[in-house]
C-alpha cells in the first residue's frame, strides 16, 4: 500500500515537530482542528500542517494516523477512530503500557485497520537533536521508511505491538521516575533544613546530583502530562509481578506540580519543592468532635493496629489505579 498522507491526531509540542518531520520528506500531513485548542492550532499551523476541520475528513483521506497524545487519552481516541472505520495504518506513539496498547490494537484492529506499536524517545525531532521512534508489529519495518531521513530516526523492533511501548516504558521509569524522586528528596532536605549539607555532600560523593535534582524546574510545565505516564508505567510492573507502587507516587508528586502547566517560564526550585509538599487537606471532623491527638489514638487503639503507617490505604489506592488502567 502506498503511504502518501498521514492524519496526525493532536498536534501538541511533540506531534507538531513529528509532523513537520513528515512534511520535509513530502508527505501530506493532515490534521483535525475541530474541538482543539488555539494553541494547538498555532502549532499546527507552524509546523505546516493541513487543517482539514473534522475528524471524519482528515480519516477520509489518510493512509496513516499517527496518534501522538497524553496518555489517558490513548484509548479513547483510537476508539474514536475505529468509529469512523478508518482502515488504513494506525501507528499509537503514546507513552502507554503494553496491556493497555495491546487493548488499543484489539480495538483499531476490530474495525479493519493495522496496528503498529510505537514508542518515542528523546525530545521533539527538530535539528540537531537526537531523537527516535520504536516500532513493533507486523508493518513495523514498512513503516520505518516514513521517518526515513528525518530527524526522527525510526528503528523497528523484533517482536509483536507492545514491544516498543515496553521499551519506552522501561527507559522513562528510570529517566522521569528518577526526576520525580530527586524533586521529592530536595523537597524533604529543604523541610528538614539540611538541603545545604545534602548538597554539600552531593558534590563530594555525587557531583552530577546537585545540577540533576534542579532538572524538574525545567519539565514543571509538562509534569502534567507525566501523571498518566507514571501510572501506565506502574500498571507495567505490576503486570510483570513487580511493585509499582514508586510510579505511583511518582504521578503523584508529577500531579502536585500541574499547576506550573502552560507557565511564561521554568519556576524556580523553592517554587516546585513547595508544591510538591503541599499537605494534603485534612477531614473535618464531625461537629463537637476533638480531633485526637497521635498520641492519643496510640493509647486507645489495640497494638496489633499500631506500625500500619498507611500501607494499607497505599496498596488500596495503587490497586484501585491499576484496574482503572485495564478496564480502560
């Protein structure tokens, strides 16, 4: 089948480069401005993309869809697509867990389409960055020579859709988990008053840590993109029969910071730790009831109940997080 249009579904910072990527290389790029936002039409059409208006109309005379988007809307929008048959190549670039892009394929594949798995590493592709797309699935070395010559380089991957999302999912535990926990540990330095002595240290023992743990302020803005991210990455290890429960706290601390999204600029540091330790907000208790003390609830409460430390209201929440996710 000769690949000559692509629908790119949404052109956010990351999609908009992919897709003047495509455009350099002579395709026809397509997308559906319908329902989007002012922002992501100016990217659009910075990035020379062609504006066909309604989803229907960019379907109707793409080869390809490339569905690049925040995760928890992976699904839905390859539901969307199936809607409307399309039938042609449905690449999902999204940061999502194997179960969940085997369950988008199912779904792309039901109305006729081919399913290619993809997984993206690296910054938007744009000159003198390094960047790639993993692909995995039957058309994955086909689809390959549409990044040809790019600066997106497209590596195919042996082995069946779910692979590539596998890839990237073990690569962004480790790259944003790690921002995620250097963030909390500035954040629990500077509550305990030792951030000058941990960095102190830092530099004798671990002198790429100080400048590393500052690296948040820079993806601050898009922290908010990094909370489904984190949780599909969880639901990963936990298919896996590995804990997830640290991936879990990861979007956790990356949803305290969703406040910085869309912001004239990286915030400062005092700024993140503050929003990462912002307390969660208390209960009330009911009227005419003193709040006991912890002092107090230790004395009144049998010691077999003593030393929980919450453990099991944490392993509660991630269980509740990782059903949502396979439901989905």
């Amino acid at each position: 089948m000769a690949m000559k249009t692509v629908a790119l579904l949404h052109p956010g910072e990351m999609g908009a480069a992919i897709g003047a990527c495509l455009g350099g290389r002579g395709l026809r790029v397509v997308w559906a401005s319908a329902g989007r936002s002012a922002a992501t039409r100016s990217r659009a059409k910075a990035a020379g993309l062609e504006d066909l208006g309604p989803l229907e109309r960019a379907l109707g005379v793409a080869d390809v869809v490339l569905s690049v988007c925040p995760p928890h809307g992976a699904l839905a929008l390859a539901r969307e697509v199936a809607g409307h048959g399309f039938r042609g190549v449905y690449i999902d670039a999204n940061a999502i867990s194997p179960a969940t892009v085997r369950n988008i394929g199912r779904v792309v594949e039901a109305a006729e389409a081919t399913f290619v798995d993809g997984g993206i590493i690296g910054p938007p592709p744009v000159a003198g960055t390094s960047s790639r797309i993993y692909l995995s699935g039957g058309r994955a070395r086909d689809l390959a020579g549409l990044f040809a010559g790019s600066d997106l380089e497209a590596i195919p991957l042996e082995g069946a859709a779910g692979a590539a999302s596998a890839l990237k999912a073990c690569y962004a535990a480790w790259t944003k988990g790690a921002t995620a926990l250097l963030a909390a540990v500035r954040a629990l330095a500077t509550h305990e008053g030792v951030e000058a002595a941990l960095l102190e240290e830092w530099k004798r023992s671990q002198p790429e840590l100080p400048k590393r743990s500052e690296v948040v302020t820079v993806q601050a803005r898009k922290a908010w993109r990094w909370v489904g991210e984190m949780e599909e990455i969880a639901a990963s290890f936990e298919a896996a029969g590995l804990p997830g429960g640290f991936h879990l706290a990861a979007a956790e601390l990356y949803r305290r910071l969703e406040g910085f999204k869309d912001g004239a600029g990286p915030p400062a540091l005092a700024q993140v730790t503050a929003a990462i330790r912002r307390a969660a907000p208390q209960r009330k208790a009911p009227s005419g009831v003193r709040r006991r003390s912890s002092k107090q609830r230790e004395e009144q409460e049998p010691s077999r109940k003593r030393f929980k430390f919450g453990t099991a209201a944490v392993k509660r929440d991630a269980e509740k997080r990782l059903r949502t996710l396979k439901r989905s």
